[in-house]
C-alpha cells in the first residue's frame, strides 16, 4: 500500500470570489484575492492510500462519515485528472509502479466547522489535490495544481499557497489561465494577525455554490461589482506590497460589505450576516474611528463568523474590544482543538 498525508490551512479572501462564468470548469466572474492562515489552526488533513487489493472504485471519508465520490463530480473530476498525470509519468517510466490503476482510499478531517462560511472547501480541496500529488509524487508546480484544486472548489486553488494570493480570472474558455499565484509571502508582512470569531458553527442554509449561481442569475448589482473589482484587485495587491494596513483595512471591509449587498440583491435574497455579525461590524467600525486610525478590518464569508485583520502591535486592543462586547468569546479560547483526527476504522477495510 502507498500512502500520503498532507494539510492544508484555510485562506480568507480579502476581495470576495462570489460568481462564476462557468459553472463547470469552475471559472469565476472575478478575480479574487486572500490571505492563507496559518497552518497551525484551521486546517484539513486529508490521507490518501492506493492499493492493488481495494475493491474497484474509489472512496472517501469527511471527518469519518463516508461520502459518495461521483466520477463526473467536483471530487470525481480532480482524481480523474491528478490520475491522468500520473499515468503520463508511468508511460514515460515503466518502472514507476501503476498506481494510477489502483482505487483509491481517501480520509479528511478538518478541525474546524464544516461548511460553516469558514472556508473548509478551500482547505478541504486543497488537502485533497496536495496529497493526492503527494502519493502519485507528480512534478506539477502548485500553479499547475491549483487548476485542478480549483475545478474541486473555487477558493481552494488559493489554499496551495501561503501568504498573499491572488486566483487569476483569466480569459481562455479551457480555463488553463485560471489558476492561483503568490503576492506576497507571509514574511513580506510578518505584522499581519487574523483573528477568527466563530459567531456560529452550524452549517450554512445556502452553499456557496448555489448561492452564488442564484447571484449570477438574479443580481443586477453584481454587474456594478464586476466594474469595480479590478481596480481593486489593483489596489489592494500595492497596499501589501507596501505594507499600507489602512488602505489594505478599508478595501478589505468595503469588498466583504459588497458582496453581502450583491447577496442581497439576489432573489431571494440571501442572508449569511445574523445580528451578532453585524454588530462586530459597529465594534471595529467604532474602534476604527476612535482610535483616529484604521487599526482593524473585518471580513465575512459566506457564513455570520468574522475574520478580524490587524498588525500584532494592535491586536491586543482588538482582542480587547471583542471580549468585552462578546464576553463569551474569551471562555471557548480554542473551539478547534478537540476536534479528533483519527482515521475512522472503516477506511482500514478493502
Ligand atoms: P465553506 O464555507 O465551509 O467553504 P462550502 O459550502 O463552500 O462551505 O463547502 C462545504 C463543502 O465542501 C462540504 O459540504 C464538503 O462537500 C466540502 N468539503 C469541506 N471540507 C472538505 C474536506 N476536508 N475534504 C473534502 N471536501 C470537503
Ligand atoms: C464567499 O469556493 O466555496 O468564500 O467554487 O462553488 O466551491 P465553490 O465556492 P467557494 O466560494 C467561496 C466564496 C467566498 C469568497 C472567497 O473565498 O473568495
Ligand atoms: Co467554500
């Protein structure tokens, strides 16, 4: 049997993905642009084995629940073509061992809320493509990879790097041009801290992928946002690169704020902020002006949990506020860490 392991953190898009030009492909309506977190706390961690004695078909585990791999599916559609690859590297190697005719066995876990507007698709499929190019030991760079991460999950073609990111829109109808690439790395602005505040963990009522579909076919507002963005996929990749965290701070509120309002605009209309997000967006707003100075920006998914941009120098204030207006924030410091990463028992049969 051959194994591999790999994590993949989650990233959070300072210019919003919301939109998609083709829906199979996976091609969005905009380019976007994000910061990949750590590591060390929100990740998924996928485990794929391949073996000659599996039973014929391939199979996977979420978080140890078994889900069905369908062969035209997101999923389907990423082995198929990291399975290609490898293939091209056992015709040109014959003695490369054929695993690339084997089934696969595949087991993520994420230590995070599911489909909770947290970015587990972008951690998820990330994992899934990275250890997958792991056990086939492909040469593809992550570029190449992130075409086929982003055919699993738009903003996971953005989880294959670290740092700053941009997913490129592109304009080849193949969508070869499509693809993630680094900014900046993290070491080029060592400062930035984001802070995640889980407002909810339950499942979203509306999938990105639906939601979004509902926006392309419903929103007129949309059509404004696609005017504005690349002036500021512009702007905000110069405020990184010259550390500017005011302007970095004001784009980032205004790109989540507006692509709430195009969720909005989409009928019917689609609600991911609940009362206690909004009031996060009064809290920073307010630490904002009285501090004189844009010292925190806030960011929301597709779900109510907010990110919380801010240099190190300032966090601590941030922290600060955040405790004393949501005083249950401080009691679950760390509601990722129990989360278990066994492989479950049922990925060990044939
Ligand atoms: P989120 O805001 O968490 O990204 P989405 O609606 O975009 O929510 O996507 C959630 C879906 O992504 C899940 O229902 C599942 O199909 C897929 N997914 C999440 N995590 C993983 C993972 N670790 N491995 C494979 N697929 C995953
Ligand atoms: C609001 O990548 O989850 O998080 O491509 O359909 O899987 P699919 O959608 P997904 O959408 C992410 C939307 C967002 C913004 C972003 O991450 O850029
Ligand atoms: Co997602």
């Amino acid at each position: 049997m051959y194994e591999a392991t790999v994590s993949a953190p989650v990233n959070i898009a300072c210019i919003k993905y919301w939109g998609k030009r083709d829906t199979k492909l996976i091609l969005p309506t905009n380019s976007s642009l994000s910061v990949t977190l750590d590591q060390d706390h929100l990740r998924s961690t996928t485990t794929s084995r391949v073996d000659e004695s599996f039973e014929k078909g391939d199979r996977l585990w979420l978080n140890g629940k078994e889900e069905t791999v369908k062969e035209d599916g997101r999923l389907g559609v990423c082995i198929k073509e990291l399975r290609n690859w490898r293939k091209i590297e056992e015709d040109k190697n014959s003695s490369l061992p054929k695993l690339s005719q084997w089934p696969l066995r595949i087991a993520s876990y994420n230590n995070f809320p599911t489909a909770a507007g947290l970015a587990s698709s972008a951690s998820g499929l990330a994992a899934l493509v990275a250890s997958l190019a792991k056990l086939y030991e492909l040469p593809q760079s992550p570029s190449e990879l992130s075409l086929i991460a982003r055919q699993g999950s738009g903003s996971a073609c953005r989880s294959l790097f670290g740092g700053y990111v941009a997913w490129r829109e592109g304009s080849k109808e193949d969508g070869s041009d499509s693809l993630a690439e680094q900014v900046a790395s993290r070491e080029d602005w060592p400062e930035m801290r984001a802070l995640i505040c889980v407002v909810s963990d339950l499942k979203k009522g509306t999938s990105s992928t639906s939601g979004m579909q509902r926006t392309v076919e419903t929103s007129t507002l949309l059509k404004e946002r696609l005017n504005i963005v690349p002036g500021r996929m512009e702007e905000i990749s110069k405020t990184i690169k010259s550390k500017d965290f005011e302007n970095f701070a004001k784009i980032t509120m205004k790109d989540s704020n507006s692509f709430h309002s195009v969720c909005l605009d989409t009928s019917p209309p689609i609600f991911y902020l609940n009362d206690v997000s909004k009031s996060i967006i009064q809290v920073i707003e307010e630490l904002n002006r009285s501090s004189g100075e844009i010292i925190a920006a806030y960011t929301f998914d597709a779900g109510p949990n907010a990110v919380i941009y801010s240099l190190e120098k300032n966090i601590g204030k941030v922290l600060g506020v955040i405790n004393k207006f949501f005083p249950q924030a401080e009691e679950s410091k760390d509601p990722f860490k129990t989360k278990s990463e066994d492989l479950p028992e049922s990925f060990n049969q044939n």
